[in-house]
C-alpha cells in the first residue's frame, strides 16, 4: 500500500545534490488554509489527480523561487496519522516513503491547541518540518495574541506566521522552508516526551524495534507508539517481521491500560492533548472581548431548531438556484446551438449522419446540460462551503443520514445529485471509508438529476399537473431512505461518528471560489464530454442497423404486461440510458408532435415518468461507479435500480388505473 516509487526518489537524490529542485508537502488539519497557501504557491501551475492506486484527490503545483524549481504537493486535510481513512493512510506514507525535503505544517492561529494535536504527530514521524502559523488575523479579531519565537523555541522547529489569504508572510515562508531544506538554518530535533509511566515504555519498545532491526520506514518512536495504540496497518506490518516485538507491544500497552484504567490509545490520545494544552498555554494570551457576529452566527446555524430550518434553508435555496439558473442558461446554449441540424441519413448516407449526429448530439448534451447546471452549483457550493456554513448544514443532517449508515456530510454529495449524479459520485470522495462512499453513490443515483428532471417536467408537469410532480419527487425521497435502508444491512461493516472542524464564519474569498470551481468542472467536463460523444454515435449507429424493434419485442413482457407502456418503451429506455432527456425527444421524434397526450395516457406518462426517474444511472454515471469502486459494485448498484424501478413502475401502473 505504499506510495513510494523507486524512479521518483532516485531522480530526487540528483537534484537535492545540485539544491536547485525540492520538493515541499503542505500538512494540517481541514480549513486551516492550506488550499489558499497552495494556490498562492502554485497559481495556475497545478495538476488534480489521484494518489498511485488510492481513490483519493492528489493536488501538486509547480514553483519557481529564488533559482529553485519546487514541487508542491497538498496533502489531505486530516487530524491524525491513524488509519481511519485513506487520506490519513496516504498522508502518512507520502511523509515517511516519500520523504519531501521539507513539510510545511498549516495550523490555524485562532485554534492553536487543537491543531498542535497534529503538529505533535508530525514531529514523531521526524520530518523536517515548518510551521506555518497561518490565520494570524482570524485570532487577532477572537483577541489572541501568539508570541511565534516563544513557540519556535519550545517546538523547535521554526515558525513562520501568515494571513495567506491576503499573501502575508509567503515569501518568508518559502526562504525558512529553503533553508531547512538545505540545512542553513540549524533546527534541532525535535522530541515529545509524555508522562514518565507511558514515555518509559515507548523508550522500551523502541530500543526493542531498534535492537530487532525491522527495516520499517517509519522511525522507531513513531513504530512503538502506533503498536501501544494498536494501529492495525503497523500492527500486520511489525508480525510479518517480529512476533516478539508484537508481543512485547501488548504486554506494555495492557500495562499502562492497568495504571490510567483506560484503553492505551486513548491515554495516549490524551497525553498528546496535554502537551497541547501546555505549549497553547506556554505562547499565546487571550484577550477579553465581547461576543463576536461570527460567534452568534454559529449558535443560531447550530441550534436544535432554528439550526435545521437554517439547514433546509440552505439545501432548498441552493437547489431553486442551480435549476434557476441552470435551466436559463441551458435554454441560452441550447438556442445558441439550434442552428446546427441533424444529418439526415437520406441525403448525406448513414455513416456521415451517424458520426455527425452522434458527435453533434453527444458535444451538445455535454454543454447544454453538464456545463449549464454544474458550474453554478460548483459555484454556490464553493461559496457557502469557504463561509463554513456547509460544515454547519452537515452537522445538523447528521442524525438524518445515520438512518441509511452515513453521516452528515453525505448531505453534500446528495445534494449535489440533484444537478448531476457524476459529479456527485466523484465527491464522495469526502467520506472516510469506501463502505461509506459505496452508500452514499447508491443513494445518489437515485437522486432526480436534472436531465432526469426534464424527462418529470416534460411528461407529468405539462400534461398531468404539477401536483404529480411533486408526488413523484416526494416518492423518489422516500425510496432513497427505503433503499438506502436495505443497503445499510446488506453492506458489512461499522458506521463511522461524524468529525468535522467547525471553523469561523468568513466572506468568503473570490479567488478561492473561482478556482475551486473550475478545478472541480474542469475534471467533470474531461470525462464526461468524451462519454457523451462517443455513446452517442454508438446508439446512433444500432439504430441505423434497426437493432431496437427486436429489442422492444423482447421488452415487451415488461414494458407493456408489467408496466402498461407502449411497446416503443424499450427504445426509449435504451436511448435514456445514455441521456434520460432522451426519453422525452425520442417521442417526440416518433410521434412527430410535442402534444404527447394524444398519444399516451396519463397513466403512461406518470409510469414512463417515474420508471425514467429512477430505472438506471445514465452511462456516464455508470461509468463514474465503474471508475471509483470497480465493474461488479457498478453493476449491482445498476441492477438495483432496473429492479426497483420495475417492481414500483408496475405497481404504480396498478395503483395509478383505479386512479384514473
């Protein structure tokens, strides 16, 4: 499981040698700016990808600084180098294997002491280290004074304090990591010692892995501490190699279990917090000042009533306003393309038509449907989640989502399903165990995406009423529970508690919302673009070879016996499964009219409606599952959704005719 690739370190011991190319590894806790310091580092020289074989966002930026071209790569925000997530597991390989020249630890200033929790940990793992104390003016506004040299000197490491937002103190903070890089500026080691009782047996065991010469990767401390906590990664990577020293771990750490009467990862756990506690204490002064608006913000957002009207505000409000202004701005685009015309395969031939149409059909569905609804929500989303009120919606969603085994952030990627499941997907990558994302991507395609939306609007809305709309959405809701329910328990494993940094209320900044969202479109549209096109002139060409009426005559046990639709409704589920609003245009293509009541039932057309909504993700979502979790969850999870939707589609068709 580790990130270590031999070309990359040999390649990096050339260049330490000539000093001209380092490499420097931003770490810390999440929301304590280290996506501003990257950006500020880095500017438009950045490359969004994942970690070698890990599901996970890795951000590297390039920078030219006083005759030295750097590498910068934004490690995960995380609290600790446990392994209850992969960006914990991925952060602390790169650290150890990797070894960057120098890592630069982001705290933010206004909450010192619960960030040196990490800070502490870095300094086990002996990376050469730089603290940026970055937010100097957020604890400045809470009355916080820290005297930065007091805090060098009992760390001893160096401290650089910043306002990264503004782009104070970056330069100073390059030439410090420069200079520890390269040994100019002489930093001690630096050593945590706890309590005499635990530091003791750490020494013991240490001296144990050091006598057995466990060629690990980690140091020696480091090893000794993570077997007392009992970290299963180190733990099967220590047995493989030494029972004794397995041993040995487990009889200290019952030891001092016995003397504080508590597990001994959660002593350990505490005599970081008291070192914390002791060096906060040690180097900063707290002024008194009157309740802050941000302060009172964060009561009323997080209060047990006006928290979740607050909550829903926020969810309703960025929902109306992604299909607001989606919907205008796809209308916009797509008259902007009316006066490109399908070929017609009479005139041109069928090969011209079924590549120009495939490819004119897929390039149009990508940036009157994609483009339209995905950038202003990426751009809402960015802002209410850099002004900290998102962390606020996901903690009052909390309990909610715990019902289908999640916790409240899965309420950001469900959200964003709405607009469009593929991206949706993509963001689960906020959750911390694959079973979690595994559950919350099932929820999500269920979720009406827009082009679903249009397929609901277009059958029931114009010719049924807008009351079966509603119906329709209320029953999607009640089914992603359902379902998500039966998931829940068909799923092995343990849910995980929600732990999530409420930072400060803030406006939010204009550079970070820009370029978070077109970082996060940009990666949508280069996936999603090349899907379309080439689905597209794939149906195209089956159906020029008069594929789809067989495949309708094989449908119709379950089109037209089970759910009561007409017989063509196994071509039109088939061109959905590439674009749902398919469903709708193919109608109107065969029938030749938009007056689609004279030719199905109202019964049809809420059943047609509902089996569009949630009968299968569209090939780019399947795809995405394919992408993120592998072909057989990608699988299952789509035949989840045919089999729901006929069993409900079927049922529905019975109910709905003693209706009407």
């Amino acid at each position: 499981m580790s990130c270590h690739s031999p070309s990359s370190s040999k390649n990096r011991k050339v260049d330490r040698k000539s000093g001209k190319h380092l490499t420097i590894a931003l770490a810390g806790n999440a929301n304590v700016g280290k996506s501003v310091i990257f950006n500020q580092l880095t500017g438009s020289n950045q490359i969004i990808g994942n970690w070698p074989g890990k599901t996970v966002e890795r951000a590297e930026g390039k920078l030219h600084f006083e005759g030295h071209d750097i590498t910068i790569i934004d490690l995960p925000g995380i609290y600790s180098f446990s392994t209850y997530s992969l960006e914990e597991l991925v952060s602390r390989e790169y650290v150890a294997f990797e070894k960057p020249d120098v890592v630069v630890n982001v705290i933010d200033a206004s909450v010192l002491e619960r960030n040196l929790f990490f800070t502490i940990q870095l300094m086990e793992m002996e990376a050469p280290l730089v603290i940026c104390l970055n937010q100097m003016d957020s604890a400045k506004k809470k009355g916080i004074t820290i005297d930065a040299k007091k805090l060098e000197a009992v760390l001893g490491v160096p401290v650089v304090p910043t306002v990264a937002i503004r782009g104070e103190g970056m330069h100073e903070l390059m030439k410090t990591a420069i200079e520890v890089a390269q040994h100019k500026q002489y930093v001690r080691k630096p050593v945590v010692e706890y309590g005499d009782e635990v530091e003791t047996r750490i020494n013991n065991l240490a001296r144990l892995i050091e006598f057995e010469k466990l060629e690990l990767g980690y140091p020696s401390r480091w090893v000794a501490i993570k077997l007392l906590e009992n970290d299963p990664e180190i733990r099967k990577l220590v047995s493989s190699k030494s029972e004794d020293v397995i041993h040995a771990s487990e009889t200290l750490s019952e030891e001092i279990s016995r003397i504080h009467r508590e597990p001994c990862f959660a002593v350990i756990a505490s005599e970081r917090y008291c070192v914390a506690t002791r060096i906060a204490s040690d180097v900063q002064r707290q002024n008194l000042l009157k309740t802050t608006f941000s302060e009172k913000l964060d009561w009323v957002t997080t209060h047990k009533v006006f928290g979740y009207i607050i909550s829903i505000g926020v969810i309703t409000g960025l929902l109306l306003w992604t299909f607001t202004v989606g919907n205008f701005l796809s209308s916009l685009l797509s008259n902007a393309f009316s006066f490109l015309e399908p070929v017609d395969p009479k005139v041109s031939g069928p090969i011209l038509s079924i590549i120009w149409n495939g490819v004119f059909g897929g390039f149009v569905a990508g940036v009157t449907l994609i483009i339209p609804f995905v950038i202003p929500f990426y751009l809402v989303l960015a802002m209410i989640e850099d002004s900290g009120i998102l962390t606020r919606v996901a903690f009052m969603m909390d309990s909610a989502m715990h019902k289908i085994g999640l916790h409240g952030k899965a309420i950001i990627p469900l959200i964003l399903g709405f607009g469009c499941n593929v991206p949706a997907i993509y963001t689960t990558r906020i959750m911390e165990t694959r079973r979690e994302r595994l559950l919350a991507s099932f929820a999500i395609t269920f979720a009406p995406c827009a082009a679903r939306t249009i397929v609901i609007l277009g059958l029931v809305s114009v010719f049924v009423g807008i009351e079966w709309t509603l119906a329709l959405y209320a029953i999607d809701i009640l089914l992603i529970f359902a379902l998500g329910r039966i998931a829940l328990k068909v799923v092995p494993g343990k849910s995980t508690g929600l732990i999530m940094e409420l930072h400060s209320f803030k406006v939010p900044s204009l550079s970070v919302v820009s370029k978070q969202t077109w970082t996060r479109t940009k990666s949508i549209i280069y996936m999603v673009f090349p899907i379309y096109i080439v689905g597209s002139v794939a149906v195209q060409a089956l159906y020029a070879l008069g594929v789809f009426e067989p495949v309708n005559n094989a449908m119709s046990f379950i089109t037209v016996t089970w759910l009561g639709l007409p017989a063509i409704a196994g071509t039109l589920l088939i061109f959905g499964v590439i674009r749902k609003e398919f469903i709708l245009l193919a109608l109107v293509a065969i029938y030749n009219t938009t007056n689609l009541a004279l030719f199905l039932t109202p019964v049809q057309l809420i059943v047609l409606a509902l089996i569009g909504m949630i009968y299968i993700p569209c090939l780019a979502t399947i795809m995405m599952l394919g992408k993120e979790f592998g072909w057989k969850a990608a699988t299952i999870i789509s035949a989840a959704n045919i089999a729901s939707a006929i069993f409900i589609g079927g049922i529905a068709f019975r109910l709905l005719t003693l209706i009407f």
